[in-house]
C-alpha cells in the first residue's frame, strides 16, 4: 500500500453514506440480518454481528431497526431472505472492481450491475476476474494531529499489525483481519482516536486514469452506491491531482 493514500476513498465514501442516510439504514440492517443469520444472534459470539451492529449505532441506525433485524434473522418475526455475493468486474481503463452485495434475487442484482457497468465504459467479469488484485486487510486511519508518530508505532509494533505509513493528514495502519479486535482495543487503550476502522480489501496495485476516465469512475461509483443491494465497493483506480477522490 505504500504511497497510496487511503484516507481521501474512506472519508469520500462517509460524504456519501450521509447525503444517503435512508438508503444507508437500509442496507445496515441487511448486514445485520446476515450476520445474525449466518452466525446468531448473540454479538458477544459473533463477531461479524458485533462490528455490524456497532457500524450501524456509528450512523445512529435506531435500536429498534437493529433489534427487527435480528429478529428477522432468527424467524422470530418474518422477512426477506437475503444472500451475500461478491461481483467483480472492470470498470473504465481496466480499473478492477470489487462489490460485495446482499441480495434477495441475484438475477435480478446481477443485471442491473452488468448494465451499470456498461453504461460507465466497463464490463461485468466472471468470478475470479480480478479479487487476485485485493488483498483482505484491517485499515485503521488515525489524523496525525492527535498522536506523536513515535508513540502510535509503538502501539502499532506491540499489537503486531502488518504496517503504519504517514500519507498526508492520516496515520495509516494495516493488520491481519484476525488481529483487527487487538489493535483497535490497544488503541482505544492508549486514547488514541480513530476516524476510521473498518475490515476492508485493499489493491495491490493501482491504475493510473487520466481526467476523462477519472469522472467515468466516478460515476460508476456513485450509481453502485446508489443500488439498494450493494454493501460495499473497492476498486484500484489512481486519480489525476485535483480531481475529487473516489
């Protein structure tokens, strides 16, 4: 990851997720009923539905939503019976694309990605086609203003975590996802605040887009953002200076 700066994608993509507050809910609470689904519905023994449960209280997701959620998943009230998937595919210049969704029809979801796709100069590709370029990861950014760099790597180094690079205004920490809980419980030890910390597939490489391609990205982006299935996004495009980070 070096050089490449995560922060701008992460703190893009919250704009997003707020000017988008309804449609957001929505798709918390089917991370929740998946989680609680595939795993219980106790937190303090699933783990997956414990970081979705604390995402959507991030966002103020209301109790009562999360708690219908689990229910739901339980049977003990009825509901929709989503599946989680992962579609890849290419979007302008070969960037690669990775989204992850929960869907209750994937015919349905598959179409109207494959034309998404389409309609922004990219293509829909096979399983396969590019999750070899990701690599699955915690990420953690901490703003560089409330911690000295000596002392957050020491934390860092005790904990064990992969990496800790300065880019711009962030600290950047990298970690095996099976010590994600350690490291941010060491840090929330030290006090040393967050403004992100997610589990989340990072690229190996990157590709370069000039102006044009960029804003095509972009809206690539911004219209899988918008499809009620898609839960998330990752994708390894490198945008020209001055152009708004995706």
């Amino acid at each position: 990851m070096a050089g490449h700066s995560h922060a701008a994608n992460v703190m893009h993509r919250k704009g997003a997720v707020d000017a988008k507050r309804g449609k957001l809910f929505s798709k918390l609470c089917r991370a929740i009923y998946v989680a609680a689904k595939n795993g219980g519905p106790d937190p303090a023994a699933n783990i997956r539905l414990r970081y979705a449960i604390d995402k959507a209280r991030s966002v103020s997701v209301p109790k009562e939503n999360i708690e219908r959620s689990i229910k739901k998943a339980t049977g003990e009230v009825g509901g929709e019976n989503y599946e989680e998937l992962m579609y890849e595919g290419y979007g302008p210049n070969g960037v690669a694309v990775l989204c992850s969704v929960m869907t209750d029809n994937r015919n349905r979801t598959a179409g109207e990605l494959r034309r998404i796709f389409e309609l922004c100069g990219g293509n829909l590709g096979a399983t396969g086609c590019v999750s070899y370029l990701f690599t699955y990861k915690g990420l953690f950014l901490v703003p560089v203003k409330h911690v000295a760099e000596d002392k957050l790597m020491e934390v860092v180094l005790e904990t064990g975590a992969d990496d800790m690079e300065k880019l711009g205004d962030y600290y950047e920490i990298t970690c095996d996802p099976k010590i994600f809980e350690s490291v941010k419980a060491a840090l929330e030890a030290h006090r040393i605040p967050c403004e992100s910390a997610e589990t989340t597939y990072i690229a190996t490489n990157y590709v370069e887009l000039d102006a044009e391609a960029a804003k095509k990205m972009m809206k690539l982006r911004d219209l899988l953002e918008d499809n009620d299935d898609v839960q998330e996004i990752y994708s390894n495009e490198e945008l020209p200076e001055g152009v708004g980070s995706v």
